[in-house]
C-alpha cells in the first residue's frame, strides 16, 4: 500500500515539479508514520502478545489500553497526537497496530477455555465498535490470521466479514492462475512453508486464503490445498467455517441445506469434519454480545 502511494505521488510529481516541496515533504510524513506504527506496536504489542501465553487473564484486560497507548504513540510528534485528526479523516487508524494485537489474541485464542475466549472477544469487539463498520472490513478483518478468532467475530457480528469474493484469496489466485497442478505447484512455493503454514511474508490473512482455496466455487485447488496444508490448522479452518454456517438459528430444513452447501463447497476428503464440528458447536454464541 505504501509503495504504491509513492510511486502514484512520485509520478504525479514528475508531471508537476511545482509541488516538489510538498509532494517530498507528504511522503516523508508517510514514511515516517509507517516505521512510528511498527515502533510503537514493538513497544507495546509485543509484551501484550507474550503475556497472553503466560498470564492470559490479566493480558486480557490490557487489550484494549494497549491498543490506544500504541496507537498514541504512533500518532504523536513534536507538534502533539494527531491521532484523532487521521482517524477522523481517514475512518480508522492505519491497520499495522490492530492488525498486530488482533493476531496478539488470535495466537492465544486456540488455546483458551471459552470463557476466556468470550473475554478476549469482547475486548477485540469493544474496539472494533467504536470504528466505522466499513474500515472494519477493509482494515482490521481482513489482516487476522486466526480462524477461531476471525469466525467468532463475525459470528458476533455478520457485518464484519471482509469477504471472499475480491478478497486476498482470490487475488492471489489471480498471480499464480488457477488451472491445475502445475499452478498450485507454484503456489505452494510461494505462500507455504515446509510445515504446511501460510508464510507471514505472503499472506495476511491465513483464514480468508485457505478459506479461498478449499472452495469449488473459487478454485480448483481443494483437495491438493487440504494434502498440503498443515493439519491443526486446517483442523481449525474446518471447525471455523462449520461456526459461520451453523452458529446462526435457523430451522431444521435450513440446517440441512446449510450442510449440503457445504459438502458442495468443500473437498470431499474434508467432508466428515462438517458433522463433527457441528456437533461440538464449539463456538460464540451470538446472544452475548448482541
């Protein structure tokens, strides 16, 4: 996003050197505000995220001043915060800090009882309700890598799925093509490790790719995604999707259409866990946090 910001501004320039000054004095704001973010998230997430896994009750209640201290940081210069200024003009704050305290609790949240995960949630939701339900979508789900936590908010709240139709998934699948074998060879390459996980460097949002990636209607790539992906996590993308399609009430005949969609949808060799998952229903219900 960055680059491609500065290129458009170093283009617009060369048309008009008039603006030299301004132009150059822009992106070197901009520069700067994306290495403050990654400073302040070192300073404050970091320690967030490794408390998690040793005290995670007490982490829990630090979420959310966590995420307005880095954020604060983030914005302030020697002129002062300008952090309600962005967010006003903007919607949202840039996406590096919520994207790194949400993956923070996404780490965590596999492991955590439900009650614990209903806490941690209702921290990460308390946040996103003070934003635009739009920035949600374009500026924090979209960068969480953590199938239980992604599914649950959106369980919570419907409105906060980014989406897969246009989404990275389908982006990528734009750069590799998407016509057989020789195409998921390269795939594979570029997105996933020897341990089957998405590469960091590669993929923002774990859930919403391997999401893509297991549906007929998106790829041809399922059953080879499923042989190669890293099993707890696909294990977790199963149960994930199974709580999006379930945890909503409907009849029984919605039930059951909701289960045939899903064995369309999803490679057969993966099929059985749809009724596992949906009898474990272990998930958020939605009426807490209505």
């Amino acid at each position: 996003m960055l680059i491609f910001l500065i290129s458009s501004m170093a283009e617009e320039h060369a048309r008009d050197k008039v603006r030299k000054p301004a132009v150059k004095e822009l992106v070197d704001a901009l520069e700067k505000a994306f290495v403050s973010h990654e400073a302040a998230s070192l300073v404050h997430v970091e320690p967030l995220a490794r408390m998690l896994m040793d005290d995670p009750d007490r982490a829990v209640d630090l979420i959310t001043s966590t995420y307005h201290k880095a954020l604060d940081d983030a914005y302030t210069d020697g002129e002062g915060n300008l952090r309600g200024f962005v967010e006003a003009t903007c919607g949202g704050p840039y996406e590096a800090i919520p994207a790194d305290v949400n993956n923070a609790v996404g780490a965590v949240y596999p492991y955590l009882n439900r009650a614990r995960k209903d806490r941690a949630l209702g921290k990460v939701l308390g946040i996103m309700d003070y934003i635009n339900c739009r920035y949600v979508q374009t500026n924090h789900t979209p960068f969480i890598r953590e199938p239980l936590l992604l599914s649950d908010i959106c369980i919570a709240r419907a409105f906060y799925w980014p989406g897969l139709e246009g989404g990275e998934g389908t982006w990528l699948l734009k750069q590799v093509g998407n016509s057989g074998l020789d195409s998921f060879i390269r795939l594979k390459e570029e997105l996933l490790d020897a341990d089957g996980y998405f590469r960091k460097d590669s993929v923002r949002s774990d859930f919403i790719v391997a999401y893509t990636l297991l549906r007929s209607d998106m790829c041809c790539f399922g059953e080879l995604y499923a042989a190669s992906a890293n099993q707890s996590f696909l294990e977790r993308t199963l149960q994930a999707i199974t709580g999006m399609r379930f945890a909503l009430p409907g009849s029984e005949e919605d039930q059951v259409r909701r289960r045939e969609r899903l064995k369309e949808l999803l490679p057969e060799s993966v099929q059985e866990k749809i009724d596992i998952h949906k009898e474990k229903a272990d998930w958020v219900d939605p009426s807490k946090f209505s």
